[in-house]
C-alpha cells in the first residue's frame, strides 16, 4: 500500500498485537454462532448499554421475532465498536503515529541492521561475552567501516568471528587483512593498569578467528577467506562460496540497451594456484544451511533468525573449543600474547633479584 511513497509522510494507525482479530476457526475450527456473538458482544458493553439491549430483547420476544436480527446485530456492532476504540485510545493500545516511508534500499540496511545485532547479541550470550563478532557485507566503504567501527571493540576479547557471508566483494579485504595478521612482537606496561600489546588491537588476546562463508561470498570476500586459512590465521566455517574472483571493469554496450561485461583481471594464489576461480573456498568445517531458514526477501544471502542457525552456533562452539585449546598452547608457544607477558615478568623478576644480589 506503501509502494513508491519514499520520502513522503503519512498516518498510521497501530493497534497492540492483543487486541488484533482472530481468524476464523482458530477455536476448533468451527464459526460461532450468532447467538455467542450477541452474548460476547454484550459482555464487553458498559452497563447502560446492556440494559438497552435487554430491553430491546425482551421486547422483540414479546413479538416472536428471533432473539438475534440482523437489525440489532448491527446496532450492537455500532455501539460496541465506538466504545471499544475510546476505550482502546483511552488505554493506549492504538496510537496514530505519523512515519516517513523510506526506500526499498533503506528497508533492506535497516533489516540487516538489525539481523547484524541480533547475531552480536546472540554471540555475546552463547559464549558468555568470550567471543567477538563482526558482519562485514561488502569490501569498500560500508564494509570498511564497518569492521573497523566493531574491531577496535571485540578485538578485546578471547575470540572474532568473523562474518563473511553474503559479501559482495570488493577492493578493502588487504586492510582488514592487516588487522588480523598482527601478532605480539612487545607490550607495554605501565605503572597502573595493565599491559597492551605492540603492535595493539590484536585479534583477540587468544589470538583466535573463526571466518563465516557460504555460497553468497564473492570475489574479495573469497579472497580474503582463502588468505586467512593460507596463513593460519583462522578457521573457516560455512559452505563453499560460489568461486567468482575474476574483476569485470570494461563493458560493451548493445544496440538494444544491455550490455556485455568483460574479464579484466584474474587471480593466482600459492597454494591453490588459478583455482579460486570457478570452484570457491571450501570451509575447514562444512555446516550446509537449510534453504527453509533463510529470508530469501528481505535479506537474500542471510538466515532470518541468529538462535536458528546451524552455522552460527557451530562457529561459537568451534570458537570455544579454540580457546581452550589456544590456553594450552600458549603455555609453551612462543608467539601468543600470554607467553609474552609471563616471559616479560619472569625476566623482570629475575633483573631485581640480580640487583638486591
């Protein structure tokens, strides 16, 4: 009803959940008969109006005509209808609120959004707020903001999950690359409070990263993905991306109005030599996604509720089984940032005691 009315202003009138009509035959599936309706309806009147009503019954029994006509039907509607909505505005479970409608583009970063949230909140929660996470849906500017805007936050804890499904790909992934590539190499330690690291916003003080895929992740976020599993950095989880990393910049125009994309860079890569291309980036942990729960609407690409999804929740649990294991390590590693500082202290330790010696 709303359609092609971006920008304008209009009035709507919003009723609670509560007081929303029932379909028909949710109750056994079977109609009520007119007769429950006349009793309902009288119920929910004040008492004046029900002693109108008796009235009026008792006179058109007195006639023989049927207790229920359709007259007084719907007069008993008129009055129920205006007392119920005064008494509804009255109690504020119906408000007139005025909206300004917005585009298909903005419903659609709103409801991601708002996916985007539902999932940081549900990771923070499975995992007790020991694991991060980060959506990156693109690699150009939103995509580089928005990393950056939630790393320098999950960075502090044990774990990121890192995000990566339906990405669109891009040109930034070398950026965020750099910030999940740092290892301890020093810390700082200050006279009151504790030790950072350098280089700083490592990630995750376990030094644990977990890279979400599936079939929607494209071109630069394809790359990305097969990096990090190349450097050790992270465990992938998902299913294998659709394997498009060929960059179509020139095109050809037709005659009719369409046009022709041209290949104009591929990609090679060490390990897998040419191919990424056509094949994708098969995950380390293989979790399909059943097509039942993705919200192929509103958000094409992304599942529609974070508590249902399988991938999701196995990568909070692999991410768990990560750090417990990264703890063991780090007691004989000698690149974690927990090494680092038990070495510094030890060492600063063993410096006084040589000199009260």
């Amino acid at each position: 009803a709303l359609s092609g009315m971006a920008g304008k202003e209009v009035l709507l009138t919003v009723m609670s959940p509560s007081m929303m009509p029932t379909k028909r035959g949710e109750s056994g599936g079977k109609t009520p008969s007119t007769p429950k309706v006349f009793s309902s309806m009288n119920n929910k009147l004040s008492k004046s109006a029900r002693r109108r009503l008796k009235k009026k019954k008792l006179q058109l029994d007195s006639k023989s005509v049927p207790s229920t006509p359709v007259g007084l039907i719907a007069e008993t509607k008129k009055t129920y209808n205006s007392q119920v909505m005064e008494r509804l505005y009255k109690s504020r479970t119906v408000r007139t609120l005025r909206v300004q409608c917005v585009s298909r583009m903005e419903e659609e970063e709103m409801r991601e959004r708002d996916w985007e949230r539902n999932c940081y909140l549900t990771v923070h929660k499975e995992s007790k707020g020991a694991v991060g996470y980060i959506h990156v849906i693109e690699m150009e500017k939103k995509g580089f903001a928005d990393f950056y805007r939630r790393y320098s936050v999950e960075c502090e804890r044990e774990a990121i999950i890192l995000d990566l499904r339906a990405n669109a790909g891009g040109y930034c992934s070398n950026l965020l690359l750099d910030a999940l590539s740092r290892r301890p190499e020093g810390a700082s330690f200050p006279r009151h409070g504790r030790p950072t690291s350098y280089p700083c916003y490592l990630p995750g003080s376990s030094q644990v990263v977990i890279v979400l895929i599936n079939e929607e992740t494209s071109s630069d976020g394809e790359i990305m993905a097969a990096v990090l599993r190349q450097r050790k950095i992270a465990t992938i989880v998902g299913s294998r991306t659709w394997g498009g990393v060929l960059c179509t910049a020139d095109s050809v125009e037709l005659v009719d109005g369409t046009c022709i994309g041209l290949p104009t860079e591929g990609f090679y890569m060490r390990n897998t030599k040419w191919g990424l291309e056509n094949y994708g980036v098969a995950p380390d942990v293989d979790v399909p996604f059943p097509p039942a729960k993705e919200d192929s609407v509103n958000t094409p690409g992304l599942p529609l509720q974070p508590d249902n999804d399988p991938q999701l929740q196995t990568a909070i649990q692999t991410a768990l089984k990560k750090i417990s294991e990264r703890k063991q390590e780090s007691l004989t590693g000698q690149n974690s940032w927990r090494h680092l500082l038990r070495t510094a202290k030890q060492t600063r330790r063993r410096t006084l005691l040589k000199r009260k010696s």
